[in-house]
C-alpha cells in the first residue's frame, strides 16, 4: 500500500485525483465572465492564500472554501477578519 502525504500548503490541483481536478477546471472555466476574476486577479489570490497559514489542503481554514472556487469569483473576498484579499 502506498503512503501518500498531503502538503498542508497545497492546493488541490496539487493534490487530487485527475478526475476531480478535471472537474474543479471545467467548473472554473464555465463560469460567466460577469463574475469571473480575471486571470492576473484570480493568481493574485492564489499567491496570498498559498502564503496563508490558514489554507489547508487546498481548503481554507477559516470558512471551508476550496479557495481555488472562492478566488475564481470576482466579488467573493478572502473571509479573514483582516482580509488578505
């Protein structure tokens, strides 16, 4: 059997089967423009929660989120009391 470690401070395209990533990018590119980040925006994010001690397993500790979803969303904001972004 093979022991597969997760990276606390990886997000999920580092650490899920391809089949779900698969998913999680159609997701991502299916969503309208109208409420999708732009691209520099969305790694912006990216950038700060892969710094963040709160992002767990491509999770974000304080609400649950997969934050590669919640930085996707043009309105959505980081959900720390002194947000990050």
């Amino acid at each position: 059997m093979e022991n597969k470690r997760f990276c606390k401070k990886c997000l999920l395209q580092d650490i899920v089967p391809d089949e779900f990533l698969e998913n999680m990018r159609n997701y991502l590119n299916g969503l309208d423009d109208e409420i999708k980040a732009d691209s520099k925006l969305y790694q912006e994010r990216i950038n700060l929660c892969l710094d963040c001690n709160n992002l767990n397993e491509g999770i974000c500790k304080l609400c649950g989120c997969f934050v590669e979803y919640r930085a996707a969303i043009k309105k959505k904001a980081c959900p720390a009391v002194n947000p990050r972004w």
